[in-house]
C-alpha cells in the first residue's frame, strides 16, 4: 500500500518530512507510565512499543530540561540535516517550559510509531494533548500539539474524510490537476478500498499534522485507526496547497 502515484519512496518522503522546523518541537514532559495501543498483526514496523517509550521519554525528558544535544540526538536522520544544536537551543529558549508528561498511548503502524502524549506546562495549571511520529530508529519524523489545525492539514483530512465517504469525484477535488489527469475517481477507489479492506477498515480517522510546509514540497501526515493497526497516510502537497502525492506506508496499493 505504498502510493497513489509513484513519486520518489521511503528516502524522499523522510526527507520532506524532516524538514520541518525543529523549534517547536514539542513541548511536554515528566514521566508516567502507559496504555499501549498496540496494533496486532497488521503492524510491522520493527521498532516495538517499548522502544517507542524509551524513544519518546527521552525526548520529553530533553525537552523538560531544555538538553539542545539531547533532542537533536533524537530527530531523524534527514531532520537533522536542516537544522543544528545551537538552532535547537535558540528555540528552545522561546518555548514554553513543561514541568512533566504522560505517555497516553503507543500505536504502532505498518513502518512508523504514533505516540499519544499529554504535557503539563511549567506553571501547573494547563495540561496540553500531543502527538509524536517515529520511524522505525525510534527518531523523531512529526510532531503536533492536538487542537490546533493549518490550512493543510484541515485539507488532508478532508480528503481522507472523502475518501473514507466513498466520495470519490469529491475527494478527488484535492488533487493537482496534473496529478488528477492521471488519477481517476475509479483509481482512488480501487486503492482505498483495498487499503481500508487489508487492514481491516476504518474505524476512526484521527489527526492530521504538518511535517514539513513552505517548501516546493509540503507533507503532512494523517494518523487513521484502522481495524487491525493505526498507522499514518502521507499526503504530499504543492506550494499551492494541491495534493500532488499520496504515500501510504507500505506496499499495500
């Protein structure tokens, strides 16, 4: 179940997004134990759930303590390439201080981890919802506070949402017009109900959040439970805000 439309794989998906800007990078911490959502067969990332809450607590702790080093350590190989320690360090600096965390669920997917995280802010008096997506290192690729949504992102769940409403012509909307001359209404139908099917329908779809955007290339992830795995649809866009790509997480489609 890999794409809609064959663009570059694994390596150009990763790179675009680990582009996004680190700075915000995520705002959480403490530690607590965890309900683990794990997928059942359906999941065939290799990194396990008790990895993923190694992965993720380290990157809270770094976080709560404000360790530059520590969260760079823990971005993904092509993330690390856009940015650098001392650019962490600045943006840290304007980030909001976090006094603890809790690890809500881990969901592991067909080759990326979706980790469910809830942040209490340094004063005590706000808790804030986030999410975190690794990939199969246990490094960082995304990252979202829950509750806040951009342009793009409402865009990806909107076309999820049609696709998922068997509304086709809809969905189809979405797309860039080059990319629309060589996908058809039947063509997005044949594959999202094969992907819905192998894996075992969907259930809920739950989040849409940015990996990288401005660029030529902007990626965003959206994280639907399926009945057998929640796992990550990666939705490609143009500048312009038009789908240009759609790459699901492995070959499936």
């Amino acid at each position: 179940m890999r794409r809609l439309h064959a663009v570059n794989t694994t390596a150009c998906v990763l790179a675009l997004a680990l582009c996004s800007p680190i700075a915000s990078v995520m705002p959480m911490h403490g530690s607590q134990a965890l309900e683990i959502a794990q997928a059942g067969a359906a999941a065939t990332t290799t990194l396990t759930a008790a990895q993923a809450t190694r992965a993720a607590r380290e990157l809270l702790e770094a976080l709560k303590v404000q360790d530059a080093a520590g969260i760079y350590a823990g971005l993904s190989t092509p993330l690390r390439s856009t940015t650098d320690e001392e650019a962490v360090r600045t943006r840290l600096r304007n980030s909001p201080s976090l006094s603890d965390y809790r690890i809500s669920a881990i969901s592991r997917g067909m080759d990326d981890t979706t980790v469910e995280a809830v942040a209490v802010l340094a004063d005590g008096t706000k808790e804030a919802p986030l999410l975190l997506v690794l990939d199969d290192e246990g490094k960082l690729v995304a990252w979202k506070w829950v509750g806040t949504t951009l342009p793009i992102e409402q865009s990806a769940l909107n076309f999820v949402q049609d696709l998922n409403a068997q509304r086709w012509v809809a969905a189809r909307y979405y797309l860039d017009l080059d990319f629309q001359k060589e996908i058809g209404p039947q063509d997005l139908k044949r594959k999202w109900s094969k992907l819905a099917r192998v894996l075992g329908g969907t259930k809920q779809i739950k989040s849409a959040l940015v990996a990288s955007q401005g660029g030529e290339q902007q990626l965003v992830l959206v994280t639907i439970e399926f009945g057998k795995v929640t796992d990550n649809l990666f939705v490609i866009f143009n500048r312009e805000g038009r789908i240009i790509n759609v790459d699901f997480s492995a070959d499936l489609v």
